[in-house]
C-alpha cells in the first residue's frame, strides 16, 4: 500500500469514529428521552384500546392451549385465562410483549438510519418478539403446571432480563443486517 | 462488539441465570433487610413518622442484568472493569433508594398503592428500571458500542 493510501485510511477511520463517537451521544441523549415518553404516554392511552388488548390475549390464550393440547398438555381456556391441571394463568397485555414492543421501537426510533429502515425495524421486531411471548409464556407455563415456585422465579425474575437482551438481539440484528447496508451503500453512493 | 452479538446474549443469559437462582435464594433478602434499615434510618433522621414501610422490591433486581452485561463484556481491563462495576451498582442503588423514599412517602401520607393513579405510573416506572441496567451498560461499555455505529467499510479497513 502506497502511503498517500495509508494516510487517507486512517484520515477515514479517523472522521468515521468522530462521526460515530457523535451519533452515539445522539443516542444516549435520545433513548431515553423516547422510553420516558413512551412509559408515560403509554398507561394513560392503554385504556382507550383495552377491549383490543382483551381480544388479542384472548386469541393468544386460545393459540396457548391449542399448542399445548397438540403436545398432549391437557389445558382448557375460557377468553384470557389459559387453565391446566395445577395451574391457572390470565394472559395479560404484559404476556403480549407489549413492554419489550415499546422499548424496541425507542432503541430503534433513537439509533441513526432513514425512516424506511426504522420502519422496516419495526415491522419486523414486533412480530418476532410477540412470538417470541408466545413461547415464553408457553414455556412458564408447563413450567408452573410442573412446579409452581419455578413459574414465579421464571415469570418475575429471570425473563425481565431474558426479555429486553432480546430486545437488544433484534436491534444488533436490524443494525447489522438492515442499518449497515443502508450505511455502505449510502457511502459510495454518495 | 467483535464476536456475534448472540453469542454475547447467550452468555449473558446463562450468567443471569445463575446469578438470579443466587439472588432468589439469598441476595433478595439481604439486600432488602439492608435498603429497609436504610430507609428507616433515613425517615426516623428527617423526624418522619413512617406507619408502614411500603416499597417496590420486585424493581430491586435489577443490578443483575448490568453485572451480567459487565461481566461478559470483552476489552475492558480489570481494574476498569471494577470501576464501573461500582459506579453501575452504586447509581442502580441510589435509583432504589430514591424510588423507594417516593413510593413510601406517598403511600404514607396519600395511600397512593391503591389508587388508579399509582397503578398508572407504576408501569412506566417498572419499565424504566427494566431498561436503566441495560442505559448504563450502554453508556460504561461505550468503547465497545462504538463499533455498531461505524460503517461496515471502515470496520474492514480496522
């Protein structure tokens, strides 16, 4: 490598990590701010669209125990609630993934990248993660029909964390797959 | 972030686990017999006559997942390392307490827990501290974020 080459590397490495040290000062600055407006914004607004969530954890209810009959679970529901043998569980707007939902599209809204890209991280991370719900809740339950100490350790402690590092695996993976493409083909684009 | 970010999330999982299975069985009590006495030390200084100590111990976990994520995290050197394991916890702590003062002198002097209105704000509050250990690893590992916000070309020529 000539070094005239060399030198316009590290002068682009140099203005790129200056660029990058800026947009995540962006980001701290905005994430927060979006996740304060969403987690106040949200309890109040939930309310007007309460027979919605109650229709949606009834169907999710009911896809629950037609998966777990199909796996010889004996499990019965009547709208929300989902029963089994020893356990009896009320699917909630919580149960839908609806916490990590809002905190995805904050992390997504507040990172650098057009709206499309936003957009199309949205669209994709919703789905993913109420699926996502539908096998945690699956999983907790048998769980719980098991052992019902294990459902509160796994339901109150262990799946806060499990679910916002899914949250953080879908933002790296929309990063990396959708945000960086958009990047390199604007850089020479451009 | 050099290795595949579900690589990183795994570990981390499998370390919370662990590091939960330790605080249901031990940490949860000591850490709240220790924020209590804290909390009543601190009112009985004010001259505040606290009734009933009333606090949000389910939002107390949440030093876990920022060990966890420290822990796991690559090229950080020791005593560095350390130091922000400290500087984490400690702000994680002090959100408790802070969180805590609140929601006991609201309860005690409005009976806050059982009206619509606490239930309203606990949401975006329990989401906050869901969200807080994962802002401040964010920001203490930022070295090592930096590299999602660089373009693929310049990480390449890196």
């Amino acid at each position: 490598m000539k070094p005239s080459e060399h030198r316009k590397e590290k002068q682009e490495i140099k203005q790129a990590t200056r660029k990058a040290k800026k947009e995540i000062l962006r980001f701290y600055l905005l994430f927060p701010v979006f996740l304060f407006i969403i987690f106040f914004v949200y309890p109040f607004i939930s309310p007007y669209f309460n027979s919605q969530l109650v229709t949606i954890s009834s169907w999710t209810a009911g896809l629950l125990g037609f998966i777990l009959n199909l796996f010889g679970i004996n499990a019965h529901t009547s709208g929300p609630v989902l029963a089994l043998n020893k356990l009896s569980i009320r699917v909630v707007s919580d149960c839908l993934g609806l916490s990590e939902i809002l905190i995805l599209i904050s992390v997504i809204v507040a990172f650098p990248a057009n709206y499309k890209k936003k957009l199309l991280g949205i669209l994709f991370g919703i789905p993913v993660l109420y699926l996502i719900n539908l096998l945690r809740v699956l999983f907790i339950s048998v769980l719980g029909n098991w052992n019902p100490k294990t459902f509160n350790f796994m339901h109150i402690y262990f799946w806060q964390v499990a679910g916002i590092l899914i949250v953080g695996g879908i933002w790296f993976f929309w990063i990396e797959k959708i945000v960086k493409y958009e990047k390199e083909t604007r850089d020479i684009y451009s | 972030m050099k290795k595949k970010p579900e690589i990183f999330i795994l570990k981390v999982l499998s370390l919370s686990l662990f590091l939960y299975v330790l605080w249901y069985w031990r940490g949860e009590s000591y850490s709240l017999s220790v924020i209590v006495g804290f909390l009543k030390h601190l009112f009985w200084t004010f001259g505040m006559r606290i009734k009933v100590l009333w606090y949000p111990k389910e939002l107390y976990n949440n030093i876990i997942p920022f060990i966890s994520l420290m822990l796991i995290t690559e090229d950080i050197e020791i005593g560095k390392r350390i130091l922000k394991l400290v500087i984490g916890v400690s702000v994680l702590v002090g959100y408790h307490i802070l969180l805590s003062v609140v929601v006991g002198l609201f309860y005690n002097d409005y009976q806050i827990p059982p009206s619509a209105l606490y239930y309203k704000l606990k949401v975006p509050f329990y989401l906050f501290s869901q969200t807080l250990p994962f802002l401040l690893w964010a920001i203490l590992a930022k070295k090592n974020l930096l590299n999602l916000f660089m373009p693929k070309k310049v990480l390449a020529i890196k």
